[in-house]
C-alpha cells in the first residue's frame, strides 16, 4: 500500500490542528470569562442532569417561601383581627360589670344597651374583616363571599367550615386562618360542662353560673331546680319528676341565701328571695354565638329594671352574659396561641429551607463552577500549544515537495 503525501494535506492538517486548538482555547476562555465549567449539557451530562434535580428541588424550595409569606402575611391580619376581638369582648364585659352594680336606673342601663348595640355591630363588621388581597378572613373556602349578615335578631353564617392549607416545607403544610363558625359561633356554653337559665321568675332570686365539684358524679341531662318555698327546694329529672338520690329518695334542701344547691356532682347559689314556684333550669353546655351573647345582654338590659323582680331577672341574665364573655375571651386567647404556633412554624421552616438551599447551592457549585487555578494552567498550555501549531504552519506553508524533488 503506497500512503500518497500531497502539498494541500500538509497544508489542511496543519490548518485543522490550529483550529482544534483555537476551539479549545475558546471553550477554557468562556469557562474562566463565566466561572462555569459546565457550558452545555455535553461537557458533561451526568453532572448536568444531577444539577438540574437540584435546581428543580431549589424552585420548590423557593414556592415554598413564596407559600410562607403569604401564610405569614395573612395570619398577622387575622391574629389582628382576634387581639381586636379581645378588646372588644372585654369592654362588652366591662359594660356588663357597670350595668350590674346595682345603682343604675332604668335610663342608664337603657343608654349602656344603646352602646352594646353598637358594640354588637361593630362585632359583625369584625367578623367580615378582610385581608390585604380583599379576602375575607373568616369565610372558610369561601374568601371571596361575606361570612356573616344580620337579619333581623340574628346573626348567620355563609361561610364554610375548611382552611385553606398552604405547604411551607416538603412535609409541613399550615392553615391560614380560621373558618368564622369556630371563631364566632363555636363559643362553649355556660361553664363548659352545664349551662343555668331562668325559669319561672316571681321572686328576687339571682342564681350564679354554677360549677362542677365531682366530674365523676356528674350525670349529663336537664334538670329543674324548683323552689317549692321560698326556704325549699327540688330537683326534677328532664321529664318533670323528682329527682331521686342513690337511696331513692327525692333530691331536696332548705334555701339559705347564698348557699350551695347541690346534686350530681354540680352545684349553684341562689341569691336574694326566690318566691315559691320559681325555677332555674340546668341543661348540658352546647355552644353559644358572641352575636347570640351580646345581643341577650342588649335585650335583658333594654328590658330594664324597675321593680325587684326585674332587677333579679337582669342580674341573672348579667351573670350568665358574663360567663359567656369569659368563655368567649378564653376562646380567643386560644386561637391566638394558635396562630402563635403556626407562625412560629413559619419561621423554624425558613430557617429549614434556608439550610437546604445553602447544602443545595453548594452542591451545585461543586458540580458546575470553575477551579479556576486548574483552568487558567489549561488554558496557558492551550495557548501555547495554539502558538506552536501557528509557528509550524508558517514554516510548513513556505515549504512545498517540489523543493525536495
């Protein structure tokens, strides 16, 4: 086999090495320009394809804090409204206090009921807060749809009842708010554990709240207390007849002002002077609206006080409504420690996510920036070596095979 050497294959030999080493002196300046050895998923495709999943994982990483923001922003209006919510249940309260000192006439209970009506208002337009986007607060799903309205004497939900969850880590989503029902219409009743309302009233006796002595004696049901004298008392079961004790014998007690009428592992005190006949009534705690509190307390104060009985009557209602402002304080403090917790959470996954994006950043700085003492000694070589293949072609291109012929 006879290898044929021609002038024009010196000369595109030479002219192909020159350009190979000009393509890889390039590539080196572009990395060392960029600080990148990766240029394009050819230079190397497993590390491409591993930074790619992380890239993917920062963007998720990054959704997520865009989540928490919004999770933040929106709690801070809502713990707001609720710290609004307190005060305004505390001077609904302290209002109450006033009205049940005793020394009020019927214009000034009446005037102090003009203002709860405007308290009770107020409480609707709170309840319909929204927040920055215009969304209302506590409307479950439904944040673009008014939660609550008056209509006549009451006070409806239109809302629902879900959260809206916002994901703020891979494993960690958090509601943003509180669906209205539970904050608003969701209170517990009287004590928690039973709730007292008047009955038959003739006379001037004021009964208290009540409390729970013995849980485990406690048999959940209605009851009537009935004052048979105005020194006597029985309790009747839920269908009118007398309650019996463990020896079967009826549930009964002498009335001493102030003192404990007690059965069941529950007990009351009876202020003042029942009349015979008159009754308080015992039933279950349910829940009870903040709308359904307020407004009892306007009615029980816009019916005044100007005789004995009334005024008994009005200090019965009072002491229930304040059991239930009690109730409903409580109710918002726990739903502000909640709101606490959940920002709280906020802040612990950004500093989780914070973590994860800085090991991720890392990592994808191993795999595609530059070490840059390696490439700058490349690409020295590369320049000399383009410079050689330079100097040979000039030699090579005054030579011709005729000078050797």
């Amino acid at each position: 086999m006879i290898n044929r050497i021609s002038t024009p294959r010196q000369h595109n030999a030479a002219i192909a090495e020159i350009l190979k080493q000009q393509v890889a002196l390039s590539k080196t300046q572009v990395q060392v320009a960029s600080g990148k050895r990766i240029q394009s998923p050819a230079d190397d495709p497993i590390a491409t394809t591993r930074i790619l999943g992380m890239e993917a994982q920062q963007a998720q990483l990054e959704q997520y804090g865009s989540n928490a923001d919004s999770l933040s922003a929106r709690l801070g209006v809502g713990e707001q409204a609720l710290s609004d919510l307190g005060n305004l249940l505390q001077h609904v309260r302290d209002l109450a206090i006033q009205a049940n000192s005793g020394a009020l006439d019927d214009v000034s209970l009446k005037s102090i009921a003009t203002d709860l009506r405007s308290r009770a208002q107020e409480l609707v337009d709170l309840a319909n807060r929204r927040d920055s986007n215009g969304e209302f607060l506590f409307s479950g799903f439904s944040t673009q749809l008014q939660p609550f309205s008056r209509g006549g004497s009451s006070v409806s939900y239109a809302g629902d009842q879900g959260v809206r969850m916002l994901q703020i880590g891979e494993n960690q989503k958090l509601g943003d708010g509180f669906p209205g029902d539970q904050v608003f219409m969701a209170v517990p009743e009287g004590n928690g554990t039973f709730s007292v309302a008047t009955g038959v009233h003739t006379g001037t006796g004021i009964v208290d709240t009540g409390q729970v002595v013995d849980p485990t004696a406690w048999v959940p049901g209605n009851y009537t207390i009935e004052f048979t004298a105005p020194d006597a008392w029985r309790v009747l079961d839920g269908s009118g007849n007398p309650l019996l004790d463990g020896g079967g014998n009826p549930v009964t007690g002498t009335y001493v002002e102030g003192g404990a009428i007690a059965f069941n592992g529950v007990q009351v005190q009876v202020k003042g002077t029942p009349a015979a006949g008159d009754t308080f009534t015992i039933a279950p705690a349910g829940v009870k609206s903040l709308f359904q509190t307020v407004d009892d307390l306007v009615t029980a104060l816009a019916s005044g006080a100007d005789t004995p009985q009334s005024r008994a009557l009005l200090g019965s209602s009072i002491n229930q409504a304040l059991q239930q402002l009690d109730q409903g304080l409580t109710h918002v403090t726990d739903l502000r420690a909640e709101v606490g917790a959940r920002l709280s959470a906020v802040d612990n996954a950004e500093q989780t996510r914070e973590d994860q994006s800085f090991q991720l950043e890392g990592s994808i700085s191993n795999l595609r920036d530059l070490d840059y003492a390696e490439a700058v000694s490349r690409m020295n070589q590369q320049l000399t070596g383009l410079q050689a293949a330079q100097a040979a072609y000039t030699r090579i291109g005054q030579m011709s095979l005729f000078d050797y012929l």
